[in-house]
C-alpha cells in the first residue's frame, strides 16, 4: 500500500511544470480514442473486425512506447493511413479535467508561482485539448516536446527547455503520470517530482489501477497536492505581480 505523502514545501516553491494528460487532464480520454476509435477507424479501412484490428495494432503501439512518434498523432495518421486529427476531433467532446485539477491550478496561481506545462502531446492534440478545456489560460507558459524533437523521457528535453524557461531546479515542482519521464527529470535535477497514481477517471479494469511510482512521492490526484494557507506564498519577495504578462505562443510543429 502506498504511504500518505507530505505536500511539498510550498514557500520553497518558484516554479510549478506539469503534465497535462493523466496530470491534468483525464486519461479517460486517450485510452478511449487509442483503444476504440482508432481499432475502429482501422477496422473499418482495412476490412478487418475489431478484434483483428487491435491484434495487429497494439504490437505496433507497444513498439514506439517511450518515443516521440508514440505521442505524435501526425505519424500514426501516416502509419496508419487514417486521419487521426479529424478522428480526435470528432470526439473532442470526452475531453475533460480530472477533478480538483482546475481548484489546484487556481490556488497554485494564487499562492504567486509560475505555472509550466510541459506535455509529450502533439500541438494539434494540445491546440484540440486546449479548445475544449481553456488549459494554456490556466498556465504561464506551455510547452510540447514535438518542438525539441524529443520526448521528455530524454534528457535532451530538460536541457533543451532549460535554455528557454529558465527555473530554479531546487525551488522547481514537477508532476507527471509517468515513471520513465518522473526518472528523467530527477536525473535532470528537479528537486520535488511526484508521480500521480490514477491518470484516469476509469473506475473498471485496467485503467483504474493506481500506477507505481516506486521511489517517487506519489498522489491519487494532483488536488493532494493543493496549497493551502498563507504559507504557501511564501516570502513577499517571491510573489509575481497581479497582471500576467501575455502566453507563450503555443509551438508550431
Ligand atoms: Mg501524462
């Protein structure tokens, strides 16, 4: 059983990067369109049943996990000869929050940090997300690894992102649903990182399953997270002033 974890140390806190599926946003949602609405987008164009399709497509799936062409929707509508934007369009409307994801962003803003996102999504996926869920409006400044051409399982991308958002890796928080990219910004030197156990809002089968973060500090939901109080702020001198400055563009592909 996993062990209740402290909050991290707000008042020692600047900077806030995070995850957006799974972190932010529910898995639901992905698992949905890469288990259903591809298979049967697949399906459907290469005459197979649903069955057949997924026995041919998961392996291919399983092959590219961890790199950056496993979360660039453009590749798999190439590899796959399927418009996969239209498709994640098309169901655009499953898209949502987790809970408490929203209350954790306010209270995080509210307590004077600078709130990153950085997200292995592809623009297109983001710019889909974004439509929907108003995510960026939430955030300082949001990120996709398409732009670096890494993933940020590499370590690559933490120096790549390092050259421009500049932070304070021992005054940095960092949230994410997945080990491999929880490991690599440790090794990258982000000196709070939690993992976040359920990605998804799934309350049967495999997806419902908490995650392992093995070392890691690790939540349920981001909302544990939350701070609370006037601690959080921490020292008048770390607050950022009331007006924001304007978004960092999303990237272009
Ligand atoms: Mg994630």
């Amino acid at each position: 059983m996993p062990v209740a974890v402290e909050k991290p140390p707000w008042a020692l806190i600047d900077t806030v990067l995070l995850d957006l599926d799974g972190t932010l946003l529910d898995l639901a949602f992905d698992n949905y369109f890469w288990r259903e609405v591809i298979p049967a987008a697949y399906a459907t164009s290469n005459s197979l049943s649903l069955d057949a399709a997924r026995a041919r497509l998961l392996p291919r799936f399983r092959a590219c996990e961890g790199t950056l062409e496993w979360y660039s929707i453009e590749y798999w509508s190439r590899e796959l000869e399927l418009d996969a934007v239209t498709l994640k369009r098309a169901v655009a409307d499953r898209v949502g929050w987790l809970p408490g994801a929203q209350q954790f962003l306010r209270c995080v803003r509210a307590a004077g940090k600078r709130l990153v996102l950085l997200t292995n999504a592809h623009p297109k996926v983001l710019q889909i997300k974004d439509e929907r869920t108003a995510v960026t409006s939430f955030l300082d400044a949001a990120f996709s690894s398409h732009s670096f051409g890494v993933p940020k399982e590499n370590a690559t991308f933490w120096e790549a992102i390092r050259e421009i958002e500049p932070f304070d890796h021992d005054r940095t928080l960092f949230v994410d649903d997945s080990p491999p990219v929880l490991q690599a910004a440790r090794e990258a030197g982000i000196r709070w990182v939690y993992g976040v156990r359920l990605p998804s809002t799934a309350t049967t089968g495999w997806a419902s399953e908490p995650r392992d973060h093995g070392p890691f500090p690790a939540v349920d939901s981001i909302a544990e997270l939350t701070p609370e109080g006037p601690h959080a702020a921490g020292s008048p001198g770390s607050q950022r002033p009331e007006a924001l400055g304007p978004l960092r563009p999303l990237p272009r592909e």
